[in-house]
C-alpha cells in the first residue's frame, strides 16, 4: 500500500474533495461522512434525491460506535460471523452529517473488508461515504472500465488502484430491529 497516496487522499478528504475508489465491493464514490457540502456533491455527481440516504463505511467496530448510538448484540454477531461484506442499518446515526442518513433517522453502515479502505479510512480518521459509481437508476459498474464519462469526469480524484478488478458483488444489506434480522439486499 502506497503511504504517500493513501496521504494525499486524505488530505483531499479534509479538503472536502469526493473520490472515485475501489471498495471491498464495487466501485465507489466517496468523501468525509461529516462532512455536508461533500455529500451533497456526490448526490449532484449521482443526480440523486437526497432523500435516498447513503452507506458510510468505517475501518472497525471501535470506529462503528462512536457514530452510532446503540449497536444491537445481534449486528455484533453478525458482523464477527460474516465474511461476506456486510452493511446494517442502525438507528440514531452521531456525528455524521444529516444528509448521509435518511429521513427515519437510520444510517447503513458497512466496515470494511478492503485493505486499501480500511487503511485509508484509518489515516484520515474518520468514516466515509460509499456509494456506486454510476448515475442513479443505471447499473452498477462491474469494473473500473465500465464506470461512465460521467462519473469519471465529475468526481475530484480517481484512485489509481484496482482499476482491473471485476465484481458483480454489492455488499449485503441488513436492517435489525428488536434483535430481529431484515435482509434488505442479499
């Protein structure tokens, strides 16, 4: 892993800046999940309602907490059991900028898999957003060749790592409530 870059997107991150990089899933656009003028951004880049909330991924559990009130026993055991990437939807999302959660005030939250994120998200500190790399309404990209001009020309930075992974995968969505499980994507 380059230090250096892994350095330089953070401080674009500090700087407000949104990115196209590779997720421990497809490929994403990012920027700080705190950071309100940057998520904004993104829904223009994805010409999204924001009305539709986003997934933030963080680096670890520890990470997870201090952006959620309350992390039910069973996500805790879901997320040490699964290999799988997986995102829950919380409740009561802190700290993280208002238009990231969605209007019921939950917040689907993935931590990573991905060495690249999860050292990235670690030197700038703090979570990030994660969304696809494509206009709403259109497919998901499978690879780093099928993302549109669009994306490409919109976003501030484009990582230039795993630009020839494929994948078809999503992350799987999970919605707990009263320790009961929702699958909301598999």
């Amino acid at each position: 892993m380059n230090t250096e870059e892994i350095q330089n997107i953070s401080t674009l991150l500090e700087e407000g800046k949104t990115l196209l990089y590779p997720t421990d899933t497809v490929w994403g656009i990012g920027c700080d999940a705190t950071d309100f003028n940057a998520i904004s951004k993104i829904y223009n880049i994805k010409q999204r309602a924001e009305s539709k909330s986003l997934i933030v991924l963080v680096d670890s559990l520890l990470m997870l907490q201090k952006y959620v009130k309350l992390i039910p026993e069973k996500a805790i055991e879901i997320l040490r059991k699964s290999i799988k990437p997986t995102t829950i939807i919380y409740q009561n999302p802190k700290g993280l900028a208002k238009n990231c959660s969605s209007s019921d005030n939950t917040i689907a939250i993935r931590i990573v898999q991905s060495e690249f994120c999860k050292e990235l998200i670690h030197q700038f500190g703090k979570p990030i957003v994660s969304t696809s790399a494509n206009v709403s309404g259109e497919p998901t990209p499978k690879s780093f060749a099928e993302i549109s001009r669009t994306i490409l020309d919109s976003v501030d930075y484009v990582v230039n790592l795993q630009q020839e992974k494929i994948t078809s995968t999503s992350s799987r969505i999970l919605r707990i409530t009263d320790e009961k499980v929702e699958v909301i994507r598999e």
